[in-house]
C-alpha cells in the first residue's frame, strides 16, 4: 500500500506528515492487501485567517472495485485528517465486505445449481424407435 500526501496553500511538517502516515497505517492495516494505493490531500482553505479551513481529501484505491474518496473539513488539520482517514476506512471495509458477499452468494448460486442437476434424472432427448421382435 503505496502513500501519497500532498499539500496545499501550506508547508506540510514533518509532524504532520508522520499523523498522516500512521493514521493511515493504522485505520487501513486490515485491508492493506486490497488497497493499491492511498492520496492524501490537505489544504488551508482560508489560509492565516483561521475557522473552520483545514481540508482533507483521502482517496482509496483498491484493486478490482472501485475506488473510495473521502472528504472533511475541520478546525483543527489533525482532526480532519482523522476524521476523513477513518471514515475512509469505514467505507473500504464495507465495500470490500459487499463485494465479497456478492461473490459468496454468486457461488453458492452456482452450486446450488450444479447439485440440482445432478440430482434430476437424465431425459432422453432423441426420439428411439421400439423395436418388437416377432
């Protein structure tokens, strides 16, 4: 799981980038075997004026589904990348599990199908002609 944090309208600190790479770690360990890849993308919206500016977008790759992006916007950059990491994680776990039950029920479908027919009796499908010996 590859890990791609940009920055903008700010300098991006080493503490900052640390927070990022260990919520990350952390919040999508479970599935990290799906995910292709993670962007992160932080912004100060307002910039030195403060409030509610700090933007965190947090795209999820994963392979053969498509992929998961999360948005949040919050006082405080940490928290808003918390947020948006966790909520991520959240959505890649349900969509993983979706799709792995879409299989599971596909499957069992098919089995299903394949023990009926083996349960039915052949029918003869050409018409035989009876033959009657004299």
């Amino acid at each position: 799981m590859k890990t791609d944090i940009r920055a903008h309208n700010f300098t991006l600190s080493p503490a900052l980038r640390y927070h990022v790479n260990n919520r990350v770690a952390i919040s999508l360990r479970r599935h990290r075997d799906r995910i292709a890849r993670v962007s992160v993308r932080l912004a100060d919206i307002n910039g030195p004026r403060g409030g509610i500016d700090k933007h965190c977008q947090v795209q999820v790759t994963l392979f053969h589904l498509p992929e998961v992006l999360i948005e949040d916007v919050e006082g405080d950059m940490y928290q808003a990348i918390s947020r948006a990491v966790d909520r991520a994680s959240r959505l890649v776990a349900r969509r993983i599990e979706r799709a792995h039950d879409q299989l599971a029920s596909h499957v069992d479908s098919d089995f299903l199908n394949i023990e009926a027919s083996l349960w039915q009796p052949a029918t003869m499908t050409s018409s035989a002609s009876t033959h009657r010996s004299v």
